[in-house]
C-alpha cells in the first residue's frame, strides 16, 4: 500500500470548517465526520458551549439540588417529621461541576479528535468568502458552518458595567460563596429557574422585571402560577418596573428601581444576576469580509439555513430564532445533510417546537397558547385540565398545575399545549408528536394509557373533546336505543 495522501491539519480544502464548538457546531462536526467528510472545528473558549458550561446543565443541577433541599423543608406534606434541611452552599455548587464535569468528555477535544475532526482553539476570522484564519492558520473549505451562539445581553443601566455583576456565563463558576441578598435583572426563564434556586438555598432573592409578567411568552395562566409559586416561597417579584441605576458602596451593592418617573427606590444586595436576554456572537468573526448579511438579531438565513452566501450556513442561537440546545441540533442534522446533498436540500421545520422553563412546577409549551392564537386571530377551542383531577398528581402532593390543548375551532386537530406540572417538559412530548404526525385527540383518547401516571393527562384532555361530540341529538338517540336494547328483555 502506498503512503497516506490525506493532507496535514489545517491545510489543503476541508469539506466544512465550523465556526463554534456549541450543540450545532458539535452536532454538525461529528454527523459530518461520521459520513466520511474532512471537518474543521474552531472554538475560542469551552468545547461544549453555552450548554455544557453556562446554561442548561450546571443550571439543571442546581434546580435538582433545590428541589430535594425543598422536598425535605415540605416534609409534612408526606406524613414525616417536620425539618429543615442542612447543606452547605459551596458544597451544592461543588456537586453541580462534578455532574458537568461527567458529561463533559463528550463534549471534549479528544472525542472530536477522534472522530477525525481537526480542531483548532482561537478566534476565527473570515478573510474572504472561501477561506478562514485561526491566528496564523487559513482554512479552506467548500462549506463554512457559523455556530459561534450568543451571549448574555446587559442592559443600559447607569453604573451596571462599574459594579460586579453575574450573568449566566459566570454565576456557576465565580460565585463561591452564599449571597444573602440577591438580585436578579429579568423575569424570564433564566431568572426564574436561577431565582427559585437561590431562594430555596436560602439566599434573599429579589426579581426586577420590566414587563408587568413574568415569562412574557407563556401563557398568562402559567405565568401567574409561577409568579404565586415563587412569591409564596419567599422570592420578593417587582414586575413592571425598570432598573435604573446600579452602584457599590464598600462591599455592599445597591440597584435603583422605577415603577414610574421620578419615583426611585433602592434594594440593597451582595449580588447582582443579570438575566435579560441574549444577543448573538456576530461580533468579531469580519462577515463582511464573506459577504455575510445580519443585524441585531443575528446571521439572516432562508429555509436551508443557508447565509447571504449560500456555501456558507448558520446555526443554532446565531441564528436568533428558537434560542434552545434542541433547535440548535435540529439545525445542525438540516446543514449536515445540505452540505452532503447540495442539490436536494432539506428545510429547517420550525413549525412544531418544544421548550420548558424548569421550574417548580415546570412551563412547557408547544405550538400556540391562547395569547398568540387571540393576536393572530386564529379560531380555537380549548381543552383545559387542572392537576388536582389527576389521581397521580393528588398523591405526589403535585396538584399545583394545569394542563391546556388548543384545538382548530370544531376539530381535534391540536394546535397547540401548554402543561404546568412537574416533569412537565417530559409529558409534553405526546402532543409533540402527535403534532408532527398530525395525530388528534380523538386518538389520543382511544389510546390506553399507565394508572395511576402523569401522563394520563394527555388521555383526559382527550377525553374531554370526546365527550363533547356528545351532542343533545346524539345523547336522545343513543337513550333511544339503551331503551330498546332493556324492552327486549324478558
């Protein structure tokens, strides 16, 4: 056999170089390399991204620590001993990196590596449409992936940048000690989730959110249970009012509020969480030195995820659409198959998307809730299910929550879920998938489900639309008959 032809690392022509080592550039370095194709991958930080390092893992095992120190605090509930829990704050945080340090080598240079990818660590820049530089190194490629994620937004307040401030990207790794008073900038999913762990960690919590609601992009129901869940637990919730002013006085920290003009209050802390948004990572790569079009909200792409550049596709939250883990991989199996079949490209499908802010109890959703089908003026029916009718849900101490499907107006066909309850972004799947395969509740009524489960949720909003077909006209009849069927007996 003749010697190895392969070209060195970093030079001849790759098939594709990836901007980013997140869930789309990982997912598209390895289905890539995996299929045989010669694969580039740059990242200037953490292999993992956002996800592993800064988001939804070391955050999951926070919220798993706290929801057990707040089972023990609940003891009663269950017919035990009243007490409260002991635990150590670092120790919490401590626990929370080993658990991400586990499913890290997943994510770590050495597994690319052997899976046949070049890895290169350092900022990428574009210095033409076909070719990339890494410090001294030029990539040329056939295809360029952008997966460089996105970045906590800090807001315009006076002070903030002169002040210590966390954001998610820090709080998990810099935040050694227990703050006894925290406050937290944004009432969304981030400072939700981060607001009732800090709180069940004895931590002093205060959530300042512009808006009048928390969780402006749920269901208004949803939104308000969360709101009470976390108030009754202690969580001080000032929504609609905007921070204006942040400053530090020795080791103590202070941000000023307004609900309206003129009228300022300050709130003393020991830590401030910012959690009010993320802007993408355009900055720094020189598109328009490829001739890459973006804006604000990030890289433009068509239905391909193809750029203004059609050799040249983006992915996952650069993009700036569904800023989710999950999107980002969907994402990345549409580039992986486009890049290998370029003259029969697949489409992102966005039209069925999942997400779930993971609380206690959890917000999941699918499709439309009744806000956004009210603004887009779509016909719906509603089928609406709270938890204490859930047998399952009574005995787990569980009943805080509902369940809600949106039908189109005189079918079964779902247009969209929302569930609040515990494990809710596992329940919430059924109706995922009966979304995707365009299966109703008529089905999903005729379809056996576990008792006791929570899953049977899914089974009794069903059979609420079930029920409903029973018209007058229908119910006489069928009486008709049952008299009937009783007269021939003798």
């Amino acid at each position: 056999m003749g010697a190895d032809k392969s070209p060195r690392k970093g030079e001849g022509v790759y098939n594709v170089v990836i901007i980013g080592a997140g869930t789309a550039g990982l997912v598209t370095a390895a289905g890539t390399a995996g299929l045989g194709g010669r694969v580039a991958l740059i990242e200037r930080h953490k292999m993992g991204g956002d996800c592993l390092n800064t988001g939804c893992v070391p955050s999951k095992a926070l919220i798993s620590s706290a929801r057990l120190v707040e089972a023990i605090r609940r003891a009663p509930e269950w017919g035990l001993a009243k007490q409260e829990p002991r635990f150590d704050f670092e120790k919490v945080f401590a626990r929370m990196r080993e658990r991400r340090a586990k499913i890290a080598p997943h994510d770590s240079q050495e597994r690319f590596e052997s899976l046949g990818v070049d890895v290169f660590r350092g900022d990428a820049k574009f210095v033409s449409p076909h070719e990339v530089a890494v410090g001294r190194v030029r990539l040329r490629a056939r295809n360029f992936v952008i997966a460089a994620g996105s970045r906590a937004a800090v807001p315009e307040v006076e002070g903030l940048k002169d002040v210590p401030f966390h954001t998610n990207e820090t709080v998990f790794d810099e935040m050694r000690a227990k703050p006894e008073r925290l406050v937290i900038l944004g009432g969304g999913p981030i400072g939700c989730e981060l607001g009732q762990v800090f709180r069940r960690l004895g931590v002093a919590v205060t959530i300042v959110q512009k808006p009048p609601r928390l969780l402006e992009r749920e269901d208004a129901d949803a939104a308000g249970l969360v709101r009470r869940k976390l108030e009754g637990e202690g969580v001080r919730i000032l929504a609609g009012v905007d921070a204006k002013l942040a400053a530090k006085n020795d080791s103590r920290l202070r941000v000023w509020v307004e609900a309206k003009a003129g009228d300022r209050k300050p709130i003393g802390c020991d830590a401030i969480l910012v959690a009010s948004g993320r802007r993408p990572n355009t900055d720094g790569l020189d598109l328009e030195k490829a001739g890459v079009e973006y804006g604000e909200k990030g890289v433009k792409v068509n239905e391909h995820l193809q750029t203004s550049q059609p050799h040249i596709y983006a992915a996952g939250d650069i993009v700036g659409s569904y800023q989710f883990t999950h999107v980002a991989d969907a994402h990345a199996r549409v580039v992986v198959r486009n890049i290998l079949f370029p003259w029969w490209k697949a489409k992102f499908d966005g039209s069925v998307v999942p997400w779930c802010t993971y609380t206690d109890p959890e917000v999941a959703r699918v499709g439309l809730n009744e806000d956004q089908a009210g603004k887009e003026g779509i016909a719906y029916d509603l089928w609406n299910l709270p938890l204490e009718e859930l047998d399952r849900a009574v005995v787990e101490s569980a009943e805080a929550g509902f369940a809600k499907v949106l039908t189109k107006k005189g079918s079964d066909k779902i247009l969209g879920a929302t569930l609040v309850s515990e494990r809710a972004g596992d329940l919430l799947h059924e109706f995922v998938l009966a979304m995707k395969a365009g299966v109703g509740l008529k089905e999903i009524s005729g379809t056996i489900h576990a008792y006791p489960t929570f899953a049977e949720l899914a089974r009794k909003l069903a059979d609420q639309y079930q029920k409903q077909r029973l018209t007058p006209f229908a119910k006489k009849a069928l009486g008709w008959l049952y008299r009937r069927q009783r007269a021939g007996v003798r």
